[in-house]
C-alpha cells in the first residue's frame, strides 16, 4: 500500500545519503575513537568532522558540541547539569507547552523540593515576554524554554527570551529538537547557553542528539564514566549515529531554503485545502509564527483516533493530540494549554511534512480526508445537532 | 497503536445501526464532549417490551464506536428485561476483549442500555453520575459508580478504576478516595488487598506511629533528595502535628530552603503522614 507520511514531527525518514554514509562504520571501520591505535584514531577524525558538521549548522565552535544519545537526554543533561552547577539555586522556570522530557522532569524535580514555574501560553500558544521577565528570580537556576513547539510548530522568540534571562544572571536552556534543521539557527548572534538538538528528527537515525553548550556555560555532567566528549558526557560515542547525524546536518544545511520554499508552500496548500473543504475546522496556534512544515488542525465534534485509523487505512501518517491516542484521558496538553476549546480539543491532527513530501501526497491528503471527517461526523451525536440548531 | 481485535476493527470500519430513531421509543445518553465520549443510543420497543430496533450516535475513539456498534447488535430482539442484565464485560467479550485502557468504552455502552430502558420505564433520565457524589473531579465520576465498577469487574488498583470509568485519570487527587472504595468493597467481599500505596494507612496514627511514619517519610521520601544536593535534614523534634527540622549542608546555606521546607518536605509529610502536618525550621 502506498504510505503518504506526514507525521515528521514524531520522527523522520533517514536520508539515504545519510545512511551511504554510516555504512562503513559498522562491519568496517568499528575502530574505538578514544583507542591508541590508528585503527581507532581514523574513526577520532570521522567523529570530529562530523562535530564539525554539527556546529556549522547551528553556528557553534565543535567544542561547544556534546553529542548524547537522542533530544530527552539533552533536555536532562542541560537541566539537571545547570541545577548541580548552582546547588544554592531551587528555581527553575519553564512553559506550559513543553516537551514530556522538560515537563516530566521539572515535575520529578519538582518532587525533590526544587520549586517551578511553568508560564502560560495565550490562545495562538504564545508566551507574555513581561510575565517571563518577572518570573525570574536570583534563586532561579535555569529557564528551558523550545524554540519551536512540537504539536502546534509554534515558534518562540527564543533569541529574545536569551537576552532577558542574561540580563536577569540565569542561565538560558532552549530545547530546540524541533527547529533545528526546518529554521536557520546561528549561535553566534544569539546568547542562548544551552540547546537540545535531535537527530531523528532532521533525517538522521533514531538514538542520537547533541546538546550545544556555549563556551563557559558551567555544566555538571549527567552521564558520568569515562573522559568523552571532554568530560562532559561519559559512554562510548555511538559512532555510527554520530557520523549520521553529522551529514544530516550538511544536508539540513543545504536544503534550507527549500524548508521555507517548497516544504512550506506544500504544507500551506494542505492546509488551505483542508480549511477550505470541511466546515468546523480550526487552525491551532499562530499562523504567522510556526515552523515551516507542520499544521495543527482540529475538526469539531469528533475524535482524533477514529480520523487516524481511517486515515491509516489510506496509507496516510499524521498523528493526534487527543487523549485516546496517547492512552491518557486528556487531550494533550499543549492544546489544553492554549484554551482549544473541548470541542476542537479531542479532534485534533497535526501534519508535519519533510523534503521528502511531494505535490501529489498534498492532493492524495486532500482527495481522503474530507470524506473521513464526514463520515465520522456522520457517527457523531454532536455534529448532528448542531446541524440541527444550525438550521432551526 | 493500539492492539484492537479484528472484531473492533470490523465494528468501527462497518459500524452497525449507526444514526437515529425517528421519534424513538426510548433514548439513552451518556458521556460528554469535555470527557472526550459520549454515546446516544434510541431503540423502537414494541408491545411486547421486546427490542425492534437500535441505533447508536457516538464521538469517541475507534473502541468507543465499536462498543456501541455491537451493543446495538446484542440487544436487537431482547426484551428489555434481558438487555438489562447486560454488563460492560458482555460488551467487552463480544468484541473479543478491549485492551485495559479502552474498557470504559465497554462500560459507556452498558450505562447507555440503562439510561435508555429507565427513560422507557419513565424513571428520572437522570444520567448515573448524578447519583452519589461526585469524587474525581476531573472527569466528574461519584462514588458510587466507582463502586459500582470495582464490584461488577472485580477490580483492585486504582489503575484499573481508571481504565474502567476514567476517575482517577486526570491530576490524581481522587486517588485516595479511589483506594478507599476499592478497600471497602474489597473488605465487604472479604479479601484484604494491600493495593500498593501508601494511601491505604488507618485513618488514626498513635502518636508512636506517627513518629516512625514521619522518621521513616523523611528517611526514604526527603533525605535522599537532599543529599543529592549536598544537603541533609534532621529531625529535631515533633510536637502534634508540628515537625522541627534543621537543614545541614547546602541546603543551610541556601536562601530559597524556604522552598525546600514548603514544597519538599511538607508536602512529603502531608502525602504520607497526615494533611494536617506542619514544618517549622529551627536553628541547631
Ligand atoms: S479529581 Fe480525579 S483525576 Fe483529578
């Protein structure tokens, strides 16, 4: 069966370049790069060109680049690292819309006596700067908040945020798994200390990422062994990965403008398209300020599973933010967050595209959808009497 | 994804008796849009109080269609009398199970069925959940239809509660009075179950017991914490329900402990001790 993916927010196809590239350092080239020899030390060298590769994307120095084993560990080395580093500070401020590794962490932390405050967010999911402002304290250890949102594409004026909390002596963490790859990041004009990047999230494999920290960022190692990645992450380096994630990034790098271009005018379309053809639905988020390539759209008076399975049988991956997909009772919590209302709330879908969608995914999506919204609706005891009161 | 049955996956691609009575006999409604299900169920009952015909209007997830497809199915050609002995299991089985978290659909279609026979009987259509009181708020489920769950399926962790009928599902304060239920219907069956928390502790510490819950709460529940952080807790002195600490190390020294006393050790205390502890910082 033909499949139209468009779920690259959850994950991503791994580029087959990508992959050309990390074939040989599995059966061939399986040399440790911390060893002696130079078995091992040609590795060393395939390791560093792909830091390099890691850094030139997002504007770093390679020595400002960690690499860990996917995007929740970096959001955990980042913030718990900061908390060990400055033991006498108990406050950590954050956003309602985070990431489960930012949020579930601070309420395990939370737990442990540390206090926290998670902002709000207004309707189109964005933050009040002043609120930010005045949620920081002297005791305030560390501020995590995305660069983009997960569910909605929401994207935060991080750049600014990072001014405010350095004038205000804490320390900036931005959870940017979402951004890096689909938006032009340079760390060079911003003063953000700590950043969480994800690899299969940009067309590398699953089980790596990179935390950025900026030169004199303090920082108490989370993964704690042996002397890698400068002493700040100890385990061996998962050297294939590593070498994926690096050309993955030369290849985000090239196909930026593309992101903003064609991935956006496709999503664009799909979006339109969509609004246009089924009556009760609903846009969440800003529209303005949003990632390139993803689109959270709720259909009133329905649920988001039943659309998802259907969808399913037409070969067409998305996914949802209502609660019965993700086996907790509540639609998610970035949509609560924003005041969706319930109506919308539980019939949410959100496409997130990648270079790799084509023209004809766009119009398959838009030939199958409006049919299964219908039919669901159909089913629906709401829909039919608001129809009913719509006439009356 | 979850794991549905062939038979689920058929009843929601092919949903029997979907739509609506014309000027039904009887009309069954349950659920909500904020819960995020809700199930309309009108049926034609002839003279004989015998089912004619069912049909079912439903929002909700894939099982929660199904469930409703089915029980129209079951129930077309039951007097109304033996439609009511139908339970959510029957609903369930027939369907060739439901995974855990997806039996309140089962349990949506089995309260339609009652709404639906008690507005042909001319009983209040009042909806079960306004019996009893209301004890998770979150999803505005009573006592007694918690009850009445834990009893019917045999259920014995809050969890299951949860999967059941959704109380308990939401921010977890109802989780006490859950255990509660759950121990007194156990109780009446005579089984004692030791359901896993500490929520289960009698009503009434001796002041002995007291002692050793608030040593032990902060040996296993505060210090490890602390220490983590460089910083230690000591117990100076209980005095009722007021706790006299010292905070050592970092914590000390750190000028938001105030947070720590509060948020950390409080709450800690409240949670497994007794709501009504208070701590007191004292200098040592
Ligand atoms: S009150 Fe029961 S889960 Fe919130």
């Amino acid at each position: 069966m033909k499949t139209v993916y468009v779920d690259n927010n959850a994950t991503t196809r791994v580029d087959p370049e990508v992959f050309r590239e990390m074939e040989p350092y599995f059966c061939d080239l399986y040399g440790n790069p911390s060893s002696m020899h130079k078995f091992g030390g040609q590795v060393a060298g395939a390791v560093k060109r792909a830091r390099q590769q890691v850094a030139t994307l997002i504007g770093a120095d390679p020595s400002e680049i960690v690499f860990t084993s996917c995007g929740t560990e970096s959001d955990n080395a980042a913030i718990w690292g900061t908390l060990h580093s400055y033991p006498q500070k108990h406050h950590i401020v954050t956003t309602r819309v985070e990431h489960p590794a930012v949020l579930t962490l601070c309420n395990h932390l939370m737990k442990q006596g540390y206090s926290v405050t998670e902002l709000p967010v207004n309707h189109e999911g964005l933050l009040d700067l002043d609120q930010l402002r005045d949620a920081i304290t002297p005791y305030t250890a560390v501020v995590s908040v995305m660069w983009a949102n997960n569910e909605t594409g929401v994207i935060f004026p991080v750049e600014e945020i990072a001014e405010i909390v350095q004038e205000k002596g804490s320390v900036f963490h931005c959870d940017a798994v979402q951004a890096v790859g689909k938006i032009p990041i340079n760390m060079r004009k911003n003063r953000i200390d700590m950043l969480s990047l994800s690899g299969h999230k940009l067309h590398a494999p699953k089980g790596v990422g990179a935390l950025y920290i900026r030169k004199g960022t303090r920082f108490t190692p989370f993964f704690i062994g042996g002397h890698q990645e400068h002493n700040r992450r100890g385990g061996t380096e998962s050297v294939p990965s590593i070498i994926g994630l690096g050309k993955a990034c030369e290849l985000a790098m090239d196909h930026m403008d593309e992101e903003k271009t064609r991935v956006k005018a496709q999503r664009d379309r799909l979006e339109a398209g969509l609004l246009a053809k089924i009556p009760n639905a609903l846009l969440n988020g800003h529209r303005e300020h949003r990632l390139p390539n993803t689109s959270s759209l709720s259909f009133e008076y329905i649920e988001g599973e039943g659309i998802l399975l259907l969808m399913s049988r037409e070969g067409i991956a998305a996914s949802s933010g209502s609660a019965c997909t993700s086996g907790s009772l509540e639609p998610s919590h970035v949509l609560r967050a924003m005041g969706v209302p319930f109506t919308g709330a539980h019939g949410s879908i959100r496409f997130s595209l990648s270079r790799f969608n084509t023209d004809e995914d766009v119009d398959y999506i838009l030939e199958k959808i409006p049919p299964i919204i219908s039919r669901l609706r159909e089913l629906s005891p709401f829909w039919k009497r608001r129809d009913r009161s719509a006439v009356l | 994804m979850w794991d549905y049955s062939e038979k689920v996956m058929d009843h929601f691609l092919n949903p029997r008796n979907a739509g609506e009575i014309e000027n039904p006999d009887a009309v069954g409604e349950v659920g909500n849009m904020t819960c995020g299900d809700a199930l309309r169920l009108t049926l034609r009952v002839d003279e004989k109080e015998r089912i004619a015909d069912a049909k079912f209007q439903t929002f909700g997830c894939g099982s929660a269609i199904a469930s409703s497809s089915i029980l129209t199915e079951m129930i077309k050609g039951l007097t109304l009398e033996e439609a009511s002995k139908i339970t959510n299991k029957d609903i369930a089985q027939q369907l060739d199970g439901l995974p855990p978290e997806k039996m309140h659909c089962s349990v949506m279609g089995m309260e339609a069925l009652e709404a639906a026979i008690n507005n042909y009987r001319g009983r209040p259509v009042e909806h079960e959940e306004l019996e009893g009181t209301i004890v998770c708020k979150c999803f505005g489920v009573t006592d007694e239809k918690i009850e009445r769950v834990v009893r019917e399926n045999n259920l014995s962790t809050v969890e299951d509660v949860t999967h059941f009928c959704k109380a308990g599902g939401g921010c977890e304060e109802c989780h006490p009075q859950i255990n509660e239920i759950i121990q007194k219907v156990q109780a009446e069956k005579g089984v004692a179950v030791d359901t896993g928390t500490d929520q289960g502790r009698p009503k009434k510490l001796t002041n002995i017991q007291k002692m050793h819950l608030i040593m032990e709460t902060i040996d296993r529940e505060i210090r490890p914490g602390l220490n983590a952080d460089g910083g230690d807790i000591e117990l100076i002195d209980i005095d009722g329900d007021r706790v006299l600490v010292a905070l050592r190390g970092s914590c000390a020294e750190c000028v938001a402990s105030s947070f720590t006393l509060k948020s950390g050790v409080e709450a800690k205390l409240k949670e497994f001790v007794s709501n009504a502890i208070t701590v007191e910082e004292v200098e040592q």
